[in-house]
C-alpha cells in the first residue's frame, strides 16, 4: 500500500515538473512524502 502511494506520488511529481514549473513548491512537498513512505517501507 505504501509502496503504491509512494509510485504514485512520484509520478505525479515527474509529471508536475515536466508540465507545472509555477506550483515548484508543491511538487517538491510530493517528491519528499513519496521519498519519506518509501523509507518506512523499507524499515
């Protein structure tokens, strides 16, 4: 479950830096919650 969000937040933040350069903010709060998931699944 976690590892899906985690993809899926990823996804969302590749396409948001290709697409949406003006909400850079917001893309980057995503790449670092999907990082963060992935971490916790890890452990």
């Amino acid at each position: 479950m976690l590892t899906t969000i985690a993809i899926i937040l990823v996804v969302l933040w590749a396409i948001g830096f290709i697409g949406f350069h003006t909400v850079g903010w917001f893309i980057h709060i995503l790449l670092v919650v999907a990082i963060i998931l992935f971490i916790i699944r890890l452990v």
